[in-house]
C-alpha cells in the first residue's frame, strides 16, 4: 500500500499531501534557474547551482488522484487534472463545483481536464457508443482526452487510433501519440 511505501523511506503518511503542495510550490518557484532557492513549510533549499538548469522557468504540472484534494491541488497549483477510474459522473460533480470555487475563479491560465476513455471500449467496433463517450466527457469538462486501447498486434492498435481519430475528429479532445505494445 502506499502507506508502507511512505513507511519504507521513512516519511510519514499523515501530511503527505500538505508535503505535496509545498513540493510543487517549490518546483513553481525555482525550476528553470540556475540558483534556484524556496523556503516553504516542508522544503528549504538555498546556494545551490543547477547547470545544466531547464531553459524554461516553467513546467506544466498535471496533477493525478481521483479525490477532491486532488482537483483542489490541480485548480489551485496545477496546470491539469488527470483523475484516474472512479464514475464520470462523479467527476462532473467535482468539476463543477470546482468551476464555482474561488481558487479557479483566481486561475490566470486554463485548466487541463483529461479524462480517459474505458479501455475496453473498441472504436473499431463501437464508434457510436466511442462518441457518446467523448460527448459526455466534453460536456463534464473535459479539454483532453487519455486514450487508452486494448489490442492485439501492432496493425490491430493502429486500426484502432484511425478508428478513434475518425470519431473524436472535431472535438479538440485527442492528441494521438505513437502507439505502444
């Protein structure tokens, strides 16, 4: 469980996600700096050099976790929320009221919501049920999509991305990557 591995390299559980937020409050803070430096509740650093250091000073930071903690973190930290499992229509329940919150309200750029599509759900054979789905996930707030594919051979994956791309073509949800076996 997560809590042994907590346990394991001796951090405690409990805190675990104030520890978190004070970790991307310092990757906000100093990445893409030579000399970085950050004094936060859980993390201090100072007279360091980094080279070679990123050119950006900034990285869009995706946050996972299905929980409200999660989305709250996402809209008040991150650039998206990547939720895994849990019902959709749970997630629209947490995106709107997360949409009403304060925090977002505050929001200077736009929030990523990328949600997954069951992988079960073959667009080769279903694509009217696969656009049901990008519908539905559109309407919940979702911007993009996690396309996850079930195949068989390498030819099968790409008959699947075609079938997919065919489908979701319109919905400015899917960003196809190369797949993998």
């Amino acid at each position: 469980s997560a809590r042994e591995e907590f346990e394991l390299v001796g951090v405690p559980f409990a805190g675990r996600g104030d520890r978190m937020d004070d970790a991307l409050r310092a990757i906000r803070q100093t990445f893409g700096r030579a000399t970085p430096s950050y004094d936060g509740t859980h993390y201090s650093f100072d007279g360091w050099v980094v080279e070679p250091h990123g050119i950006q000073q900034t990285v869009p930071l995706w946050i996972g976790g299905r929980s409200e903690r999660a989305l709250g973190r996402a809209v008040e930290l991150g650039d998206g929320w990547a939720p895994q499992g849990a019902n959709h229509h749970t997630f629209a329940e947490m995106v709107k009221r997360a949409k009403e919150s304060p925090a977002f309200a505050a929001r200077t750029r736009p929030l990523e919501i990328v949600m997954a599509t069951p992988p079960e759900l073959d667009p080769v054979e279903e694509p009217a049920r696969l656009a049901d789905t990008i519908a539905d996930l559109e309407a919940i707030g979702a911007t993009m999509l996690n396309v996850r594919l079930v195949h068989r051979s390498l030819a099968h994956c790409l008959e699947q991305f075609e079938a997919y791309a065919e489908v979701a073509t319109g919905t400015g949800l899917v960003q196809f990557a190369a797949p993998s076996a």
